[in-house]
C-alpha cells in the first residue's frame, strides 16, 4: 500500500513539469511572454494563467 502511494506522488510530480513543458510548445512565442519586460499582450498571460489553473484541478 505504502509503495502505491509513493507511485502516486511520483506520478502527480512528474505530470506537473510535462505539462508545462507541454504549454510551452502550445505558446507561439515562449520566449516573449517569459520576458517580463517584453510582454506582447497581458490578455495572453491571463489565458495561459486560466489554462493552467484548469489543467491543475
């Protein structure tokens, strides 16, 4: 049961970095909306803030 649970975590852990290295490739520009001082469109940034509270419920 213990080795289970730990499986369980493991997995949880793992799907969280995939995802976004999955989101990553899902943005046109990556490299724009990381710039903090280059962002293109705040609308851009609430969308990907919105698809990312969807894909961690």
């Amino acid at each position: 049961m213990n080795e289970q649970k730990d499986t369980s975590e493991k997995d949880s852990r793992t799907q969280q970095p995939a995802e976004t290295s999955k989101k990553r490739v899902h943005t046109p520009e990556p490299p724009q909306i990381k710039d903090p001082s280059r962002h293109p469109s705040r609308q851009e940034e609430q969308a990907g803030e919105k698809k990312e509270r969807s894909g961690n419920h």
